[in-house]
C-alpha cells in the first residue's frame, strides 16, 4: 500500500565528518544518501523531504562576514532562504538523476521555499543556544558583541555566535506542500527547519534572527499532512541509551513513553537525539503511525522492519 | 474574465539605482512594485511572478571571491539557486504582507526552485558576453583569466567577469507550476532566468557556468503554461525607438511584424530591451495574446490598455 512518508535527511547526508563540504563532495554524499529513497519512490510512496543545513549556513555565513562592507549584509531568514535554493536543488537534480540511472519511470520533484512561524513570546527566543557559522578569537568575539551578537566560548576552538532556536508553531506552506503531494510531486521542504518567521502587531510577518530545528520543524510539517511514518535519517544507525559510555546499548523499538522517561533520564543530547525524540514524540502524539531513525545507507532496510530504531504510539 | 498572466519583475523592482540593495532596501522596493500586481491578484487573475537576479548574483559571487579558501567555492548554477531562495522569499513575504494591509482575501503564494535546461551545442555557450560580478582591476583580471574565467574590459570601470548565455529550451519545472496555477496558488518561479541544466550523454542533468536572461525563460515559460497576457515590469514606462537620441518616441502598440523590423533595425539595446523583445516575439508567434512592457508603478494602468507599450501578434 503507498503511504505518505517525511524523510528528513541529517547534515551527514551532504557533508561528511572531515569534509569542507564542496558542492562536489555534496553532490556525491547525495548520491549514496538518496540511494534507499528512490527505492521507496519506486515503490510508489509519496514523499516529502526535509534536510538539515548547517554547513550550508555556516559557509554562507562566513561568506558575508568575508564580504562586509563588499557585499550587503544577510540576516539569518535571508540565509536560510539561500540554503533552501541552494540545497533543493542540489537534491532534487540528485534524486532525478538517480531516477534516470535506476530506470524509474517519471516522477515530478519540487523545491518549496518554506518558512516556519515562531511565537515572538516563545521564552526560546530570549536564551539563543543555537551555534551558527564559524569560530571566532576572543578579539572577534569582542568586536561581535558590540554589534549585538551573542556569542559562546568553546572551550578547544574558540567563541560562536548563538541564536535562538524557537519552537515551530506551523510551517506557512503546508498547504501548498499538501496540493504537490497529493498529485505524486515528491516535495522538498522546509530546509533547515524552514525560514524563521513572526507575526508583528498589523498582522505582517517578518523573519528572525533563529534558526529552528529541523527535526521539530519536520514533525510539525508531518502532522499538518497527516503523514504515515516519518524516517529520520542521521549519523547513527540506532538510538542509543548511555551513549559513549561503557553501558551503550542500541535500541530496536520503543514506544512514546519509553521515550519520554528516557529523555527524562538524560539519554539524548540536546540539540543532537534529544530533538530527533522530541520531535518523535510529537509526532505520534499528533496521529503519526511510526517513526524510523536510522543511517541513509539503513535506510530501506530500516523501512521494511530490518534495522534502525522503531519508535510507536503504544 | 480571470487571466492567467505571467509577471516578469526586472532588476529595479528590487534594487534602485544608486542603492547597494540592501535587504531593507530591496524589501521596501517589493512594497512599490507589488502594488499593482496585488491589484490585479484582488480581481481575480491567476499569476505566474518571475524576476531578474542580477544583483543578488552580483553580491553572492562577491561574497564568494572573499571568502575564497575559507568558505566552499559556488559555482554559477548554486548561485543562481541560492538567489531563486532568497528573492523568492522575499516577494512572497512582502506579497502576503500586501494582501494584509490591502485586505485581499488569502491568496496561497509559493515559490518554487526553477531550472532551466539549456543545449550545450548553442554557439551562445561558446561566446561568453553577459557581465557577472564585480568590477575587478587589471591585476585581478589577469589572476582570474588563468583560473579559467573570461574577462571584459570596460572601459570606465576596470574588468569584468562574462559568461554565456544561452537560449532557454524549456523551464523543468513547467508541470509543476501549471498544477500550482490551476489550484489558483500565486507562483514565483524562474528567478534570474533559471538554473541553467543541460543533459549530458547518459541523460543526467548538470549544472552549467552560464546565465539564461530572464526575459526569454519567462516567455518560453508563459508558453508552456498557454498564458494569456505578459506583464514584463521594467525601468521605463514604454519601448522607445531612437532612444537616448533627440529622435525619441515613444511606442503605445506594435505588432509583431513591426517589432521584428524595429529589432533588425537596432532600436533596442542587446542585453536590456532587445531580449524583451525577442521574448514578447516568441510568446506572441506560439499563441500568447498580448504583451505589455512598463514600469511596474504603471503595471494597473498598462493593464488597462491606459499606459505602457503593448504588443500584439497582428
């Protein structure tokens, strides 16, 4: 039976652990990361992908601190924009090209350029934890705070602009992500957690300086669509309990709320499982069916039952 | 009667002469040139919004060439993209802020990641002649020349980059802006022409260091949607004959037959007024109705048949 499926794809599917990230070395990571999905698109499931983009922020980041004064300045909406044009493509021309490759007949990509709605009051918004773009020497990190970024010492590497990282409260293209879907367009969206944007008084939005997490934003996009499963594919072929101590052990299964006590415990790391679960746990909160969270190179496998870690309502 | 028109949004409808083009800038630049265009979305007619990149381009290949061996390099197809981002986002934030403040009702607005394939055997991909990027001095021009960049002298401002530009054979994206269309979705798309693809001998698709001008992807865009009307907003109010010199008209209409004549004449300027021309050409001779060529602070009116320069097939 063809199900509606959210894919969200890790940084790791783009840029590998000791790569710069080359649109070339991109463009390759894509290829073996994409490999399982044009399977499941053969198999006549609908799909929606979302990916991550911190590398591609990153370097347009130290792109326009390079070009200052050069260049007119990018605030962070207008980057994350970037990268969603910037990396959309670079998935779409990928899959597409995997479909002529695998024999699989015609399937119609988009890039919907997404922005996600935060709530101005979210007290998220007041504590930015959220590193974004290079390191910088503490004489940098000086001059930074004096234009008003936050910045976060490092203790090996040096000092980081942190900015918030709100709750999604809805993705605003949600509906016209539903139309493509339901006409058998495979949609890639809400890049990077989708353009952080406000509502101010008159009603107007406007963007904002935050960066919301992909796998929140995910979640949120899944339970508007009404989404069957979502497959979240990271670095990582399972979820772990005590992870990088001796007591490390994989999980299979778990249901909502085996995973709500162990984020409880302490499990996850913030800002890497911790909001893969969280988002999870929303997610089948919200009438989802079952989520996956295993490697790309798992990733049909992990579909079929086989490997990975399966999380369920009950 | 609702129509379905195609809107071509020139470079100054979000940068002014003069200006560095801030986002600030370019944001309230938006504010002007969509008025009319919101008018038209409040009677009712279906719109295709499309827009020139030149100065976005300009700033990101700036913001590379300083960032160079900190920052991963773009080649011009990723450039293009990250624009398509960018200035996608900002018309369908500063649109729907419009509709707001106008009181029209919801209109759904998306913009979607356009690439435009393009056929490596075009002798315009031999002959580089459109300007990319910054000025750079004799110096600069002969590092560039050796990594494999063709350089242009101008004779006021120092060198400059060129690279091809080829014809537009057809925009990938057509299918998937039609389905938006018909579902009455405002869709901006083809943003600096497109990405330029072409399809090498396995069928793949690869990005290429070109330019597709805007004008010609718009109307070969408009033609595969079956278009009613073009709307091609740009720095004056008509098409002139003679321009710049004391013999100066102003055109109200011509066919085209008299624009074909007009063209092999030399009356309008390659790289500015003859690609709009010769994309006013070819929608009109493959069954477009009419072409209107203004400033986009006379869009309503020209609309109206009460400004602008209209062209007709006979």
């Amino acid at each position: 039976m063809p199900e509606t499926i959210l894919v969200a794809l890790g940084g790791n599917a783009l840029v590998k652990v000791g790569q710069q990230g080359t649109i070339a070395e991109q463009a390759a990571n894509l290829r073996e990361a994409l490999a399982g999905i044009v399977e499941l698109i053969r198999r006549g499931h609908r799909l929606i992908i979302t990916h991550g983009n911190g590398p591609q922020v990153g370097h347009i980041l130290i792109r326009a601190e390079e070009a200052r004064g050069k260049a007119y300045e990018l605030p962070l909406d207008v980057c994350v924009a970037q990268s969603q044009g910037e990396t959309g493509y670079l998935i779409q021309q990928g899959l597409q090209n995997l479909f002529m490759q695998s024999g699989v007949s015609h399937r119609p990509v988009a890039t919907v350029i997404s922005r996600t709605e935060v709530d101005p009051t979210d007290p998220r918004m007041k504590a930015p934890t959220k590193p974004v773009g290079p390191f910088y020497t503490r004489e940098q990190a000086v001059l930074l705070r004096e234009r008003g970024y936050h910045l976060m010492e490092d203790a090996r590497r040096g000092y980081r602009r942190v900015v918030p990282s709100p709750l999604p409260v809805r993705v605003l293209e949600a509906g016209v992500i539903q139309r493509l879907v339901k006409e058998g367009v495979i949609v890639i969206a809400v890049g990077g957690g989708g353009i952080p944007v406000h509502v101010v008084e008159d009603g107007t939005l406007v963007g904002v300086e935050a960066v919301v997490d992909k796998d929140l934003a995910s979640s949120v996009l899944a339970v508007a669509l009404g989404v069957d499963r979502l497959l979240d594919l990271t670095g990582v072929e399972h979820v772990k309990l005590h992870f990088g101590s001796p007591m490390e052990r994989s999980l299979d299964s778990l249901t909502v709320a085996e995973a709500k006590s162990y984020l409880a415990e302490g499990h996850f790391a913030p800002g890497s499982m911790g909001p893969k679960i969280e988002a999870a746990i929303h997610f089948l909160e919200h009438g989802g069916r079952e989520v996956v969270i295993t490697r790309p190179e798992t990733a049909l496998e992990a579909f079929e039952g086989k490997a990975g870690t399966h999380v369920f309502p009950l």
